[in-house]
C-alpha cells in the first residue's frame, strides 16, 4: 500500500515509517523540518511542510492508500493560553488539511491519533470506545480532533480515530521523562499514586496500526492501550524494580499543579481506558502486562 504519514518524525512516527518498509509498503512522511533527518529511512519519500497551513503537500494525498495523521505539538508542558493554542491549531488544522485533500470515493483510509483523554476524568470506571466524552480541555481537543476526521466519511474514507494510550519505548516517551528521576533515586508515585495510568508498548501500537491497515472492517475510535491499565503506584512500584531503584518518593499535587498548572491534573486523574475493540478484532497484544512491557524497555538500563 501507498502510506503518507503527517508527524513522521514524531517519536511513534518514526518508528511506524520504519514498520511499514519493512512491510513492504511505499511510506511518504510528512514533517515540518526543512530536511530529513539522518535516521529516517532512505526507503521513506520526505516531505517538508507545516501541516497547519495548506499548500503542495495536500496534493501528495490523492495517491495514497492509507493516511495515518500523527501531526501535532507536545501536550507535555504548562498549558498556558499560548501553549494550548498550539496544541490545538497543530492537531485541527492540520486534521482538517487532510480531511479537505482526501479524494471523493476513493476509499482512503484514515487514521487519525486522538488519545483517551477524551473520556476526560471518571475514577475507576472502565472505558471502552463506545463511552461518552469528558468535558475538560484535553477532552473537548480529542472531539474537536475526531469530529474534524470523521468527516473524510462523508468522502467515503474509512476513518479510525486511534485514542493512544502513554506509548512506552525505548526512545523517549513519558519514559524518558520518568526513568532519570528513578536513577537518582528520588522516583515515586504521582500524588497519592490512586490515579489509573492506560499505557501501550510501542510494538504494540505498531501491530495495532498493521492491524487497521489490513482489516477493512475496522472504523471509528479504537483505544490504543494495553488492556492492563495500572495504578500509578504500581507503575512506580514496577519501574522501580526493573531499575532497581527505590519508588516511594512521591511528588505532592500540590507540587505538580504548581509547576504545570492545568496539565498536572492530567497526570494526577487518568483513565481506565480498555482496548475493546481491538480484543474484539483478535489483537493479540506482546506486551499486556506493564512488568513485561518496562522490562523489555528499560531492564537492559538498569
């Protein structure tokens, strides 16, 4: 298949274009740096664009068979009005940008990310991708995100919303971010560690993209998570022990709201989010347990 992939360079569409080569399908990414990077493939066709703003990348569209929509700036950072206006115009407009280029009949799929913070804050309640939508800022981006996608339906795409989980790898991630705090031994829970934290392995996110891409059935919001989610305290417990390192020190709410604003309540309430549809569709997950899963991410560190 013919793959255009916006956010190509982007830490999960890296390694996709990666995948999908070895695959054996035609990758295009698109991406906002003037040149490509030295670890993109040479296998992959790259294109310079910023996705926010129309223009010649748009006509790379028509042609393709697949449209994974990765584009879109950090939600990891203080959300100040400047910073969620980026983080907003980065994911739409560039959604809308896609949507517009995608060719009347031609049945394109479209795979846009979303996350499942769109679920917004709900406890310790299960969500599956038939639940209804939270009503905070993150929540009410992912709509905003999925309803600018799905109208490529009305173009006769099939279109995917995939709601990503904390993607765990080896090349940065939320890892990246947590594992040099456990290594100076001052890692821990996030307040008081009761929040649910829905995470996926990269391998699997990458299977699960293979899995959309083959299977025509598939449509609408899938939930890109393991079907294990954890607690925040026993993901530090379980990093901790891949570390071997302790896992107590815990970072007040107070701290993190302080430092990050409305971005830490993120973090301090989570989701229980569960990968319904793709159980349903027979996805077999390689990493299902989050032990296994930062073992083979980080245990070669420790």
């Amino acid at each position: 298949m013919n793959v255009l992939i916006t956010g190509g360079l982007g830490f999960v569409g890296t390694q996709l274009s990666m995948h999908f080569v070895e695959g054996g399908h035609q990758v295009t990414v698109v991406g906002h740096p003037p040149r490509q990077r030295s670890y993109t493939l040479l296998d992959v066709r790259y294109v310079s664009a910023d996705t926010t703003v129309k223009g010649a990348w748009q006509e790379e569209i028509a042609s393709q068979d697949a449209v994974i929509n990765l584009a879109g700036a950090s939600i990891f950072t203080r959300w100040t009005d400047k910073a969620k206006q980026l983080i907003c115009d980065s994911r739409v407009l560039t959604t809308r940008n896609v949507v517009e280029a995608i060719p009347e009949e031609r049945h394109t799929l479209l795979c846009s990310a979303s996350a499942v913070g769109y679920y917004g804050f709900r406890g310790d309640e299960e969500l599956a991708e038939e639940d209804a939508p939270g009503d905070d800022f993150l929540a009410r981006l992912c709509t905003d995100l999925e309803d600018e996608a799905g109208k490529a339906a009305d173009k006769g795409a099939r279109v995917v919303m995939a709601r990503f989980g904390v993607v765990l790898a080896k090349s940065g991630g939320a890892l990246g971010q947590m594992v040099p705090a456990f290594k100076k031994f001052v890692g821990g829970p996030l307040g008081n560690g009761n929040q649910w934290f829905s995470w996926i392995h990269m391998e699997d996110v990458l299977n699960a993209f293979t899995l959309v891409l083959e299977n025509q059935d598939i449509s609408g919001p899938v939930n890109f998570c393991s079907p294990n989610p954890v607690r925040n305290r026993d993901l530090a417990k379980a990093l901790g022990r891949v570390l071997r390192r302790p896992s107590f020190f815990t970072t007040p709410a107070f701290i993190l709201r302080l430092v990050l604003g409305e971005f830490g309540s993120v973090l301090l309430e989570g989701q229980r989010a569960i990968p319904a549809k793709l159980l349903k569709h027979g996805f077999a997950f390689r990493y299902p347990q989050i032990a296994d899963a930062l073992q083979e991410v980080v245990g070669k560190e420790s």
